[in-house]
C-alpha cells in the first residue's frame, strides 16, 4: 500500500505532516500534479509545491 506524505507549515510557525494512505485520496492528489511532478514522487523523491512538501513512499 503506497502512502503519500504531506508537511506544511501552520500561521503559527508550526510544521505539520499529514499521512494520506487511502488510494482513492491519493489517485485525487496525483492528479493535482504535473506530469514531472508525478513521475517524480512515483521516483520516491520530495517535491515541493509552494511551501508544502510531498512525498510518495511505496
């Protein structure tokens, strides 16, 4: 089961992670992505959007 790893930052300065592990969510989001962005997370690197930070793990 893959598992797609969101952390952002809150107004207060805090950072978050939010860990989304339902495919039908995670299909959602993918499609959000461009194309190089996607092939990337399917790689298991990091890509940033704006100030969040995404993360693909298999």
């Amino acid at each position: 089961m893959s598992l797609l790893i969101r952390r952002y930052k809150l107004l207060t300065g805090l950072m978050r992670e939010e860990r989304i592990d339902e495919p039908e969510r995670i299909a959602r989001y993918l499609r959000l992505f461009e194309k190089d962005d996607v092939k990337k997370l399917q790689a298991g690197e990091k890509v940033f959007i704006e100030k969040d930070e995404w993360q693909l793990l298999p």
